[in-house]
C-alpha cells in the first residue's frame, strides 16, 4: 500500500490518493466500529 501510494506523481493523482485513503480509513474505522457493537451485542445475549 505505501510503496504504491509513493509510485504516484503529485497533482491530480495526489489528491486522487489521498482522497482514497481517507476513505479507506472512513471504512477501517466504520467497520472497527461495527465488529465492537457487534461483539458487545454478543457478550450482552451470553448473560
């Protein structure tokens, strides 16, 4: 992931990329989230 993102010339790529990794770390945030309520949901049903 970062050798390609390091491969990728400045301008309108760049902020290309950036833009997906932000999103990539929209979703590595949304999904830790969910996996969380998910795992407390279940140690919530075992009691």
């Amino acid at each position: 992931m970062v050798s390609w993102v390091s491969m990728v010339p400045e301008g309108p790529n760049f902020l290309q990329t950036s833009q997906i990794k932000r999103e990539c770390q929209y979703r590595a945030v949304s999904l830790r989230l969910v996996f969380k309520l998910t795992i407390q949901s279940k140690v919530e049903m075992r009691y």
